[in-house]
C-alpha cells in the first residue's frame, strides 16, 4: 500500500408512491407504456428545428436561492399552430419565434442500469413532459431506434417529470442517446435537449470504474451558509466526470436541512424536491454521462424516528428526483422504497444498505438522546435480506455501502451515539452480526460515509473505508471520531475493478491522490 499525501499517515488497521415497474412511480396522471414509440415510425422522421436554443439549457445554481413556497404551476408551453416549411427531401422547418422552447431544470439522470437496458430521468424547466421523447442508438452507428415516450410524467407539486425506461439492449454495450422534445402536435419536429453515453451492465471479466462522493448536504436554498459547500460539489463532480467511471454511488447526505433546525424532517416536500434539484444541478452534466446511486444518510429525511407523514415529504420527492433501482429491476428482492438494493456489475457486487429508516430511536448528538450507540439497526427485514442476499452471492469482489455503521464507537459518548466510528465500531450492537456476515460471506471492504474524513481500517481482514466530504464543511478531528489515521479533507474515491485486483483512490480537490490501497 502507498501513501501519496497525507495530513495524518492512513494505516492499514408506506409512501404515496408505489412503483410501475423497474425504476419509476405510478400515478393516475401517467398516461404512457413503458419503452413504446410514438407515432414515429422511421428514424430519418426525426427533424430539427433551426433554433440556437436546442442545446442543452439548464437553469442556473444562483435560481435555486429562493425558498420555493408553492410550486403548483409550471409554465408548460401553449400549442400554436405554426407556420412551417418542408424542402425537397422532406425536412421540417419551423418558424422558431412563434414556437415555444422547452428547458431543462438539470441534466438528465441515469439510473438503475440492467444488462439489457436502462432508465433515465428528466425535470422539465419549462414545457409539457408529455412531449419529450427519448431516442437510443448503438455507439457509432448511423440510425437511431424510433423516438420513446416516457411511461411516467409527473412531479411533486406539477407535471414536471418524465421518466423513461429502454429496454430489449445488449449486456456490456455502449449507447448513445438523445432527449428529444416534440415541438408541437403538428408535424414532426423536433428540439434537442440533451444527449449522452452509457454502457449497460458487464458480466464477469470485464474491467471497470466506479466513483463514490457523500456527505454533500444540500439545501433547498442555496444561499444559506450553513450546509454543504456548493463549489465543492461542484469540483468533484467535475473531476468525475473527466475520470468517465461506469457509475456513481452516494454515501448518504445528499441534502440538507440545518436552516429548519439540528436533523429535523423537511418542512414540506417541495423543499425537499428543490433540495435534490440543487443537488442535481451543481453535478451539472455528471449524471447525464454515467449511473447514479444513493444511499439514505440521516440528513436525507427519512428516519425512522419520524413520522409516518415527515418521512413522505422527503421519499415521495426522492423517488420522482432522485429514483434507485428497486427490487424488479436487480433482482435481488430489494426494498419497493429503493432505499436498500443489490446489483452486480463485472466480477463484484454491490450492496447498498439503510441505517436510517429502520431506527426507531432519536439519535440526537447529545447524552440526552433516545438512542444509544448500540441500538441502530437496519430492522429485520433488510437485516434476513442482507443474509440471503449474501448467500446467494458468487462475485469475486463483494462490497458494501452505507452510511454508518450499524453502531457507534467514537470519541465521545455523544459522537457515539450518532453512529460515528466506522471500523471501530465493528463490534458494537447491530453491526457485530453485519461483521459476521461481512466474514462469512467474503465481503472485502465496507465504505460508508457520515464523519467526514477520509480514512481506512481493517478489521479481520475487512476494510472500512470513508471517501471524506463533498460538500460537508465539518472534518472531524480525532476528539470526534476517535481516529488516530485520518485525512481530514474535502474530496472522494475512486475504485477500478478488474477480474484480478482491486484498487481504491481517495482524491481531493486538488486531484491529488492522497491515501490509495489494494486488494
């Protein structure tokens, strides 16, 4: 093992949303089936207006200041019929000042990827979701399948969402795709949105990627001081992005709610919808490029010491802006809530856990709080899950994601209590029988999130591993977390994975590798 940098030397040592089918919400509004095309039946149809407006228009980070109070009304566009003008080989054009431009509010996100296909999510600006369509090719070649219409259209608050399904791909394949948006009902025309690469899931022995960032804490307004720093955020994405791994996985913390109070629920659930829209934004073009998955952090709104109505406001939006794959789409019987999920990509799986939402104590940081450091727990439900799922596990590479630990063991009492500690508390409560199955099962690095640090810790062979901060502006010190091995800036990991070996990066802002092991 190698240590490029350091500060400190590392040493080794139920919802109103119910799901339609493998990725996406079903509401009353949807009037689309997944994957079908529309009226469209040959590529060469797909015609584009003349307009300097069909790249990729994205709303600025500094419009998302504003508290968003009642979000009931988006400025869908009006349907006119135009005046348009066909040449000799048949092309559309129409008169542009007479027709309305759709906007995106962010890049399109990627999500919940199978060997066979993959869903893709997008917020709408300004516009009717109903009209945009999504259209896939295989990399490099010349046609393009027929245009799709979105299965799912909808949002919280308004009709602003569309989610779509492709399927009937090829495993290990590269795609290009394109969001397309259907000017008007009257020809076929058509403005382009946004476009995009992605490659479907590999089987064992292929060579891979993936990234990891946590703790961004993102409010639903961006001018509030105290939470995660936007430019922070906004540096790691960008050094992802250049990087162009297969997928991203977030620790947990995506968003933020210190301006209501000290882990308090989000006060509605368009607060908490502007909050992943912030999020979403400042990863500018990341997600368009490559998968996305979450893990639920404590700040995310959905403990299990809220109520039943408290943790609606922040699930019902997270599954419109912010969906994981859920169980239909892994295969590994999951949660129907994609808040603990599965999936295999080349020689490793993937196991993605809630320490959240099946505790019923507050765990406050403080000696007054309900909780104690040994009663988190993951319920047990996804606790028989987890067994099961890594009993019937065959990869080479097996790691798990959450985060904290299903127990505390910090410096202090308090800190404890909150679950800080990582493989420190490898022993404590809940996480001893996870560590046991982390054992029995061959499970080689456990990474998680919540302390804010980078560092690293073995324990009987298994490593606990935390990609530091993305946004979060607290880095703990030793009279916190009890680490004694730590580097206390902001930044995130990067894994490859081949069917040989293993090797972790964490990198900072600087892009500096600062602390690298192997496996």
């Amino acid at each position: 093992m190698t240590v490029s940098r350091s500060i400190h030397t590392v040493s080794v040592g139920i919802s109103m949303i119910w799901l339609l089918s493998a990725c996406g919400p079903k509401l009353e509004e949807s009037e689309f089936d997944s994957g079908t095309s529309d009226d469209l039946s040959q590529t060469d149809d797909v015609v584009f207006a003349d307009s300097e407006s069909d790249n990729l228009a994205v709303r600025d980070s500094a419009d998302d200041a504003a508290i968003v109070e009642s979000d009931s009304s988006i400025a869908p566009d009006t349907e006119t019929e135009t005046d348009t003008e066909t040449d000799s080989e048949g092309f559309v054009f129409i008169d542009t000042d007479t027709v309305p431009v759709a906007t995106l509010r962010c890049a399109p996100l990627l999500f919940s990827p199978t060997p066979t296909g993959f869903s893709l999510n997008a917020v709408l600006e300004n516009g009717d979701p109903k009209k945009l369509r999504l259209q896939v090719k295989t990399e490099g070649d010349t046609n393009w399948n027929p245009p799709m219409n979105p299965f799912y259209t909808d949002g919280i608050g308004m009709l602003d969402t569309a989610i779509f399904q492709a399927t009937d791909l090829s495993p290990a394949s590269a795609y290009q795709y394109r969001l397309l948006y259907r000017r008007t009902t009257f020809d076929d025309a058509f403005q382009l949105l946004s476009e995009g690469t992605l490659t479907t899931i590999e089987p064992p022995g292929r060579s891979f990627s993936f990234a990891m960032l946590s703790d961004t804490h993102i409010g639903s307004d961006m001018s509030y001081s105290n939470q995660g720093v936007p430019e922070w955020c906004r540096e790691v994405a960008s050094q992802i992005s250049v990087y162009g791994p297969r997928f991203t996985i977030h620790l947990g913390d995506v968003l933020d709610f210190h301006q209501y109070g000290f882990n308090v629920p989000s006060p509605s659930s368009l607060l908490t919808k502007q909050a992943y829209l912030s999020y979403r934004n400042l990863l500018e073009t990341m997600p368009a490029t490559m998968f996305h998955f979450s893990t639920i952090g404590n700040w995310d709104g959905e403990s299990g010491c809220f109520t039943d109505e408290e943790i609606l406001r922040s699930r019902d939006a997270r599954l419109v802006y912010m969906p994981n794959p859920n169980a239909q789409t892994v295969g590994y019987n999951g949660s129907d809530f994609q808040d603990y999920y599965a999936f295999n990509w080349g020689d490793a799986m993937f196991i993605v856990l809630n320490v959240q939402s099946y505790t019923m104590t507050e765990h406050l940081l403080s000696t007054f709080s309900e909780g104690s450091a040994d009663d988190w727990t993951l319920g047990q439900s996804q606790l028989n899950w987890l067994e099961q799922t890594l009993s019937d596990a065959s990869a080479k590479w097996r790691f798990v994601f959450i985060h904290h630990t299903v127990g505390g063991a910090a410096a202090t009492e308090e800190n404890s209590i909150y679950g800080r500690g990582g493989g420190q508390a490898a022993y404590v409560g809940e996480q001893a029988v996870i560590h046991q199955l982390m054992i029995d099962h061959d499970v080689q690095i456990l990474f998680y999130g919540h302390d804010h640090v980078f560092t690293d810790m073995v324990v009987d062979g298994i490593h606990y591993s935390s990609p530091g901060s993305a946004g979060a502006p607290w880095l703990f010190t030793e009279t916190t977390t009890g680490y004694q091995n730590y580097i206390a800036e902001p930044g995130w990991a990067l894994v490859n994975v081949s069917p040989d070996d293993v090797h972790v990066q964490f990198i900072n802002l600087n892009e500096d590798v600062v602390y690298e092991y192997g496996l």
